[in-house]
C-alpha cells in the first residue's frame, strides 16, 4: 500500500509544489530546478516508452493467448512491429534502407487511407444527419453549408451578387466572418471553460483528491 | 424486402440513398478533377496573408523553425503547407530550422526538403538545418529557447551541430524570428505555452481543416501572426508564392467534394421536407 498509494502521493504533492513555486518566484535556484526538471523529464518519459512497448506486446499477446474477436490482428501487428525493428537495428535507418522503404511505402499510405476514409462517412453522416428539424438545427445546416463553399474557390465564383455589387459579401466573406465572429466567441467561452477545469484538475491531482491516474479507480 | 421497396415513394427512396451510392459519387467527386482542372484563382484569406507578409518581412540573417509535430495521416493536408513555407524561406534566404516534435515527422519531411533544396539550389547545414527527432515534444521545446545546441547535438544527417555553420550564432530564443508549428493535434499549444507565452517568439500555425475553428481566438489575440488552415491554407500560400504544387491540384478534388456533399444536403432536406407536408 505505501508504495503503491502514499509514495506516489508524496511525489505528486512535492514535485507539484516545487514545480509551482519555480514557476512563480524567478531566481536562480528556480533556472536550476527548471534545468533539473527538463533532463529528468526526458530521462522518465523514456523509462515510460519502455513500459509502453512491455503494455503493447503484453496486451497483444493476451489477445493471441485468448484467441480474442479479431485476434489474427494481434499477430500482425506484434510482428510488424519486430520486423520494423529488426530491419531498423540490422539494415539501418538511412534513405533508400528496407526501414525507410517500409515507412515510406506501407506505413505512409496506410495512415493516409484511414484518414482519408472520414470524407466517406463524413459525406454519409451529413445527408442523413443535417436536416432543418427546427429553428436552431436549420442555422446549423446554413452555416456549414455556407462555410463549406467558402472553404473552396467554387464558393466565391458562383457569389455572382459580389459581381454586380461589390459591395456584398461573397461566400468566403461570409464564411470568414462565421468562423471569426460567433465560432470565436464559442470556442473562447468553451477554452476559457477547459482552461478551468484543468486547473482545478492539476490542483485535485496535486492536493491527492484526484487519484485515478493511479490506476485504482477511485 | 422487395415487397417494402415497391412501397416506398418517391421522397422516401430521396432520403434513403444506399451510403455505397454516396461513396461511389464522392470517390469520383475527388478522383475525376485530378484529370479535368478548372483551374479556378484561390482567393487568399488575412490569416495566410498575414504569414506571408511576416516571412516577406525578414532577412537573411533572421531564424524561421518549420516543426512538422504530425503523422502520416493528416500528412496530406499539411505537408502542402510545410513544402510551401519551406520554399518560401529557402526563397528569402531566412535561415530555416526544419524539425518535429513527433517521431515520424522526420521521415515525412525529408523527401520535401530534399526536393525544395535542390530545385532553389540550397545547401544542408549553409542555408538551412533538418533536425532529427530528439525524445521530449514539450520538453524540446523548452530545452531549444535555451539552448539549441545542446538540445539536438547533430543534424538529421548526423553531422555534429558544432561543425553545421548556419547554426553557428544561433543560441536561444532571442535568435528565433518565427516559429510555425504544422499539427493535427494539440501540439500548436505546446509552442504556444513554453516558446510565445515565456520568452515572445513570434508564432503561427499551420492546422487541419477540422482544427482550424480552434485557432481562431489565438489569432484575435495577437498570440499568432496567422494560421493556415487544411489545405486551402496551403494552396493559399502556394498562390502567394506563385508555385502551383499539391495542395492547388488537391483543391479541384476538395472543390467538387464539397458541392457534391452540399447537394446531397439539399436532396435529403427536399425529401424530409416533402414527407414532413405530407404527415
């Protein structure tokens, strides 16, 4: 219990305190703190990636264990991954290397597809999600319409009005302002919202209040 | 099931469209323009304009950091942006520090400044510097207003830092003249946290489209000069530097993308609304 419990307390609370006070009063013990953090950070962090790599091969090798839905996955991703090093340790990392050539060539594309993916769905989900049920969902509807023609330079070739009366605003003038006047003053309300919420989640961390990243769920 | 298909009307088969038949016609939205360019101008918006006119701004003895903080999977619409900026550096002679906060940044960006380099006819290590990947995202940061030597002690290419002669009077942040951090994550906060808010570099982004609505109180606070936002910000820049490259061709494909996906809108809202008056 105490290793598990009280000695990570104690770490949080001090290093928080520390970190705080270093933060809030400039001298030169605080540069030297500042100093000392930022090689033992590095230093951690890397312990942590070797954690990592121990969570991933164990997990995985659960699911094989198992035979877990879709645990032929399983397999191919543990063996990719000590192929990619295999092939990194003993071939090298330079340009035109197998390692580099993997990355180049399957991983690269890959990523690329699945992201590339969300435009299906996404055209999907807007034909049978954005319908004017009602007043506020029809603003909705507007808005994204009018700020998707002015995202592309369709949208101001087909504003014909700007045309006769330059005068009037075009679709990315009216898209500009969508994302500059009511969007900034949403987004600001909901950063000023997080930005308290983190605070008051660092405090509850420090003060030992918040402990779930300890990973006892309380 | 064939009975039931006979009983739909008209308006219902409307806003019931088979999602293979919306994923057939976008794939062609975004493959046929590739062959048939309308070749429409890009209007250019003030947040791009803005970066633009800073970079313009500078000499050859200022410092510009390019950090490509991404992966390969928004990696279309932002290495338009890096390959743009990029050149537009090489092309003002600013001294260009090319790094990443993520580890497969790197392996995106080499071909890109390989080929800027040769094509502007600069030299690694004279004209610009390719950092590799160093272990740390926000403690990098940190650790380069400080000190950049000791924070990367060679180049991507392993040539010791001390023996790289652009980086010979570069030290710490008082060096630094514009920092753009590319993302599609959270990383433009990082920069903005421990390089802006501590010692004032000046900064601006380079985001997704879906990020970009994030940016724009950054923007009005004067805490970013600008942002380029998906790749419309890219094909911006592209046309400011006069250089049609990727992200103008990726255009014409995003151009007939959205109108189709408009005028799926519209169908289905004709056919909601023709039931709604018929109920």
């Amino acid at each position: 219990m105490l290793w598990k419990k009280q000695i990570p307390l104690a770490i949080t609370f001090i290093m928080g305190l520390i970190l705080g006070i270093q933060y809030f009063v400039p001298s030169s013990t605080s540069d030297w703190v500042f100093d000392e953090y930022r090689t033992w950070g590095i230093i951690i962090g890397l312990f942590g990636s070797v954690l990592a790599y121990i969570s991933f091969y164990r997990a995985h090798g659960m699911r094989i264990k198992k035979k877990a839905p879709a645990w032929p996955f399983s397999v191919v991703a543990i063996a990719m991954s000590l192929a990619m090093a295999f092939v990194g340790f003993a071939f090298g990392r330079e340009e035109n290397t197998v390692f580099m050539n993997m990355y180049t060539y399957i991983l690269v594309p890959i990523e690329g597809t699945m992201f590339s993916l969300l435009a299906f769905y996404i055209s999907s989900a807007a034909y049978r999600a954005f319908r004017a049920r009602s007043a506020q969902a029809t603003a909705l509807l507007v808005a994204a319409v009018i700020v998707m023609l002015g995202r592309v330079p369709l949208g101001e070739q087909i504003s014909f009005w700007h045309k006769l009366w330059p005068a009037l605003p075009t679709f990315t003038d009216i898209a500009n302002w969508i994302l500059n006047v009511p969007n900034m003053a949403a987004k600001r309300g909901m950063g000023l919202g997080i930005g308290l919420g983190i605070m008051m989640l660092s405090l509850k961390i420090v003060l030992g209040i918040e402990r779930s990243y300890m990973g006892s769920g309380e | 099931m064939a009975e039931d298909a006979r009983k739909k009307t008209f308006w219902e088969r409307l806003i019931q469209i088979d999602r293979r038949v919306i994923y057939l016609i976008i794939a062609l939205a975004m493959i046929l323009p590739f062959f048939f360019q309308m070749g429409l101008p890009i209007p250019v918006t003030k947040e791009v304009k803005d970066i633009y006119d800073h970079i313009e701004a500078l000499t050859p003895n200022d410092v510009v950091i390019l950090s490509a903080d991404f992966d390969p999977s928004v990696s279309p619409e932002l290495l338009p942006m890096f390959d743009a900026l990029f050149r537009h550096c090489l092309k003002k002679d600013v001294k260009t520090i090319a790094m990443s906060l993520y580890i497969q940044g790197p392996g995106l960006i080499a071909p890109i400044i390989q080929e800027a380099a040769k094509d502007y006819q600069k030299v690694n290590g004279v004209d610009y510097v390719f950092m590799p990947w160093i272990y740390g995202y926000t403690l990098v940061v940190m650790d380069m207003m400080e000190d950049l030597k000791a924070t990367f002690p060679t180049d991507y290419y392993g040539t010791r830092i001390e023996d790289i002669p652009i980086v010979k009077k570069i030290e710490n942040y008082e060096d630094y003249d514009l920092i753009v951090c590319f993302t599609g994550s959270s990383s433009y906060a990082w920069w903005l946290l421990y390089a802006h808010e501590p010692y004032g570099v000046p900064m601006a982004t380079g985001v997704t489209a879906v990020s970009a609505a994030d940016i724009y109180p950054y923007i009005q606070s004067g805490q970013y000069i600008g942002m380029l936002g998906g790749l419309k910000g890219a094909a911006e820049y592209e046309t400011l530097i006069n250089e049609k490259r990727m992200a103008t061709m990726g255009m014409e494909a995003q151009n007939w993308a959205h109108i189709v996906i408009i005028l799926f809108i519209i169908i289905g809202n004709i056919g909601y609304m023709a039931i709604a008056r018929k109920k």
